[in-house]
C-alpha cells in the first residue's frame, strides 16, 4: 500500500495562518510549552530510541467533525491541529512554522511555493484518516478512525475506538526501521499540558481535546525518531494516543476502510521533506492536510535557537540583621609568626557616624592583627560576568613617633578548587588559613598569595621600593602575582580617609581564555567623581572558576581601623 489513495488530491489555496482558528481548516497557531514537550518527549522514550525529538505535532479528535476542535461558534469545528516546538531548541534550532500557498498537485507530491531555489526533494510521506461509524448510525459519539501514515513507501494503519484503553496496554510492536510506531500512550499531565497549549492566549476553543496526535521531526529521514544501534536508522512517525479518550490497536492488513461502516470524514494530509540546492543541511518541510473542504498548507523551517538571556544572581550581606543574606565566617589567625600577632576577633558594630546601619570590623586599633571574613561559596564556574561591590572604611589612628597608616584591606574571589580549606569554610568549623604560610592569602597590600585566584590589596602603609613606595595605592593579584597597580593621589583620593568609600570590580572572560577585570572606586561624599583604578586589564591565565568572596585586614607597629559594609556579588550565568 505505496499510495493510500490513487488519483489527485483536489486541493484549494491555503488560507493564511490565522491568529484565531477558522472552522473547517487546519489551525497552525499552537505552540507548544515547554512542559508539553518535555512531556512528549516522555512518553515517547522506548529503548528502541536514542533520544526521542519533537519538532512538531499534529492533534486530532476521534469523534469531532474533521477530527478538530469545537469552536466557541458551536457546533462549528476547525481541522486538525499543528503545534510547533517552538520554545525547546532541538540540536541548536527551533521549529517554525509558516503559511503558505499551494503551488503544484501531482498526486500527494507538493512542492514548495513559492519555490525558495530549485529544491532537492528527500522524501514525501502520506497519511488519510478515515472516520466511520456503524452501518445506520446517526452521531459520531461511537466513531471509529481508521490512521493510516507512510514512511518509506512502507504503510501501517490503526485503529482508534472509543476509550478508555484497556490496562495493561495491549502490546504493539516496537519502533522499528521506517515503520510507523503506534506504541505511545500519552501521561495524564502531559494530555493537560497539551489541552492548555490548544487554548492558550484566548483562543475560542471550547473545550481542547487531544485524543490523539502524531509526533514528527523536521529533518530526520521519515519524518521520524533516531533509533538505538548501528548503524543509524530512524523509525517513522510516532502516533501517540490519550488512555483516557480512546484505545488503539494496529490494523495487520493495512485495510483502510473496514467493511459495515458508514464513513463519516475522510482527511489526508501530505508531507513533503526537501533540501533547497546548495544549503546542504537547510532541511525543510511543507505540511499539506486537509480539511474537508479546505486544505491548508504550512512551510515547516528551522530558525537558529535565540542566546539565552543571561540571568543575574544577586547575593547581599549588609550585617544588619544576624543569620540573613550570604552565609559568612569569621576567622583570626591562633598563632602567628611573629608571635606577638594577637586574637581580637572580628565583630559586627552597631551603627555610628558615617555609616548607614550596622557594619563588620575587622580590626580594631591594636597593634599586631590579622583579622578576616569568608562568605558561602558561589557557582560561579561557568559566569559571563562576575560583579562584586561593597564599601569600605579605614581611619588611621595618630601615632606621633612615625607613620600612622597600616596596613589596609585586600579583597580576594578564592578558587575554592585550588584552595579548598583557605580560608574556614562557613557553617563549619574554623580553620586557620595562616597555617602554611607559602598558602596564606595576606591582607592589606602585602605581596599576596591565594593559588588560582584573583585579588585587590587596598594598601595604605609604605613598605619602600618593594611596595611602590607609596603608602595609597591599589594592587591587582592573580595566583600571587602583582599583574598591575595603580597609586592614587592623595590630595584626591585617601584610601584612609576615615568614611565609607565605595568599590565596584566587573570580571568579564575573554573569547578565547583570559578574563578582564575592571575596578572603580568611589570616595565617599554626594557628587564625588568615580575612579577607574584598572579598565578590563586581561589576565591571560584567568578563567571562570567556582569561588568565594573573602575579606581581610590587617595593622602591624602602625594601625587603623578597617571596615566593610553593604557586600554583594552579582553572578551572570
């Protein structure tokens, strides 16, 4: 049964795609969401498949005029339904769909018009449903469908009767080579799902019914599912079916109309799988389906699938009310060398002059300390972009025997791969992250060394020719390497100049490896001038990486107080 039905098909101009069903024409307007294709693609799986694909359905009614849906016009009917899958991208592409004129007839054989370039045609397959009730029946409440689909020149037929389905299911036959698999029973949520689909954005369906569809694809041999095993074949279409509304079994014979009946509607549709010459993979399709009288016909293409928008994350911790925001820890080096480092531990403060609520303090005004705050891992692996901002306070405290500055405050993003236990880990026990000292991240400006990661010192005591020589300047690391610095002028910019000044750092990766990372500083006061410390200065050996966001302070023989408030950390996937 190469052909179902000998002779030409008569087939009228395609309407255009309407935005609303018409009655007695195949409606193309249905998307499908991405919890129908999920669904489907669900319902499909079989071990006979490698990995079941949806491109587009075809959804009919067992006993509805042109097996369509009812309009809210009763007792009109449209004609079978087209959704697209045009949310879930299938190997990089999404489905679309479009109107289109008829422009040549020859049997089942429908070419594309209007013709893009000479196309090379790969396949042509049939499908007729024939509705038909009992010899003198009057309704169609008992009607019976008779599908029939080709794939391959190869024809298979099915019976669908009035449901629901017997349990257990009965046994068809398993996706095979360019045969026609009946074997799909449709999930409860995804029947609904679909039913929501037929009726989304107000279209006058009264009541969506999906008592059986065709599954297809755009570009596959037979319109059909890749199946397990070498080397590659592809099974026909897949005819899912609603346990619920009908029960199928397949027709041996292949008979198309059962003896005793009256037939009641016959449809056919015509699917034509072409390559326009020279675009090689360009595979599309022209859907022509009939409903009797009309026939309408669709262009089914293929459109890369849109980059997803990226989507920020937002962590904050402003220490204002304890347990909420971003997870941190705090942490003081138990011993130290030189030994006369003391244990003050770092603390949140109540609000004071200059700050707008509560805020940490790593250290006090004593000498000698090494104070720090980690803050919960983030997943950062895979960022587009990495953006953290937070305010920072240093007040130098007056000493009248030399400099009074020391040392400040260094931001590090820790590769928690590469630095799994530095520093403690929060909602863990503390561990000290001055244990080894060839390891340790140090603060405040000093040569720094966290492996695999990038850091800011904010340095504000002069260490001489090793350290600038300068006693305002701002320092970019990575694994231990100073990869730029930038002095401040202090006329300008004081790093301890007693308020809360304002960082905003940006990492952004590079095509090809490397990362840009971007610092500006903002001093404190209404209408102060932002500073670009580094602008996308490339570290070659950067690359996104799973990490967390650690602060440290740091005073030696000269002191300051050093202060953070109003953290975040901004992920864009």
């Amino acid at each position: 049964m190469a052909s179902l039905v000998a002779g030409s098909m008569l087939m009228a101009e395609s309407a255009p795609l309407q935005a609303v069903p018409l009655a007695n024409h195949v409606f193309g307007e249905c998307q499908l969401s991405s919890a129908s294709v999920s669904g489907l693609v669900a319902d499909i799986t079989n071990s006979a498949l490698a990995s079941p694909q949806v491109d587009y359905i075809v959804v009919y009614t067992r006993d509805k005029p042109n097996h369509g849906q009812q309009l809210t016009e009763t007792p009109t009917y449209t004609g079978p339904v087209v959704c697209i899958n045009g949310t879930e991208p299938s190997g990089g592409l999404l489905t679309t769909l479009e109107p289109t004129t008829l422009n040549t007839a020859v049997g089942y054989t429908v070419l594309p018009s209007p013709a893009p370039i000479p196309v090379t045609v790969k396949a042509t397959e049939q499908s007729t449903v024939l509705q038909h009730v009992p010899a003198g029946a009057t309704n169609l409440d008992n009607a019976q469908n008779r599908f029939c689909h080709t794939a391959a020149n190869r024809t298979d037929c099915f019976r669908i009767a009035p449901g629901p389905a017997p349990s257990p299911f009965p046994i068809l036959a398993a996706p095979a080579p360019d045969r026609t698999w009946g074997g799909c029973r449709l999930s409860v949520a995804t029947v609904e799902s679909l039913k929501t689909d037929l009726g989304a954005g107000g279209i006058p369906i009264a009541t969506a019914e999906a008592d059986y569809l065709v599954v297809y694809t755009r570009a596959n041999p037979n319109d059909g599912q890749l199946l397990s095993g070498d080397p590659p074949s592809y099974s026909g279409p897949v005819l899912c079916s609603n346990p619920a509304a009908v029960s199928i079994d397949q027709v041996l014979d292949n008979t198309l109309v059962p003896p005793s009946v009256d037939i009641k509607g016959l449809n056919h549709a015509t699917y034509l799988q072409y390559v326009a010459s020279g675009e090689g993979a360009n595979t599309e399709k022209k859907i022509c389906h009939s409903a009797i009288p009309n026939v309408d016909c669709f262009l089914v293409k293929s459109t890369p699938a849109p980059t997803p928008t990226p989507t920020p994350t937002t962590a904050v911790q402003n220490f204002e009310t304890e347990g909420e925001g971003l997870a941190y820890a705090l942490n003081s080096p138990p011993t130290y060398t030189p030994s006369d480092f003391v244990v003050i531990p770092a603390t949140v403060k109540p609000a004071d002059t200059g700050s707008d609520g509560k805020f940490l303090r790593l250290t006090t005004t004593d000498f000698n300390q090494l104070n720090m705050i980690g803050f919960e891992p983030t997943n950062s692996v895979g960022f587009r972009k990495l953006v953290v901002d937070f305010d920072f306070r240093m007040k130098a405290e007056p000493l009248p025997y030399r400099e009074t500055r020391a040392d400040g405050i260094g931001f590090a993003f820790l590769n928690t791969t590469s630095n799994p236990s530095n520093p403690l880990t929060p909602l863990a026990s503390p561990v000290s992250i001055y244990e080894d000292a060839s390891t340790s991240f140090f603060v405040g400006g000093m040569p720094a060394y966290a492996k695999d990661s990038f850091q800011i010192g904010f340095d504000t005591y002069n260490n001489g020719e090793g350290d600038h020589n300068d006693n305002n300047h701002i320092s970019l690391y990575y694994s231990g390497v100073e990869t730029k610095f930038f002095v401040l002028n202090s006329a300008t910019f004081d790093l301890a100049n007693g308020k809360f000044n304002h960082a905003h750092i940006e990492v952004v990766p590079v095509t090809g490896g490397g990362c840009n990372v971007t610092l500006i500083v903002t001093p404190s006061g209404e209408g102060a001038s932002p500073i670009t410390v580094f602008d996308s200065e490339y570290i070659m050996d950067m690359n996104p990486y799973n990490g967390r966001a650690v602060f440290g302070g740091r005073t030696g023989a000269s002191r300051e107080t050093h202060d953070i408030d109003n953290f975040a950390i901004t992920i864009t996937e």
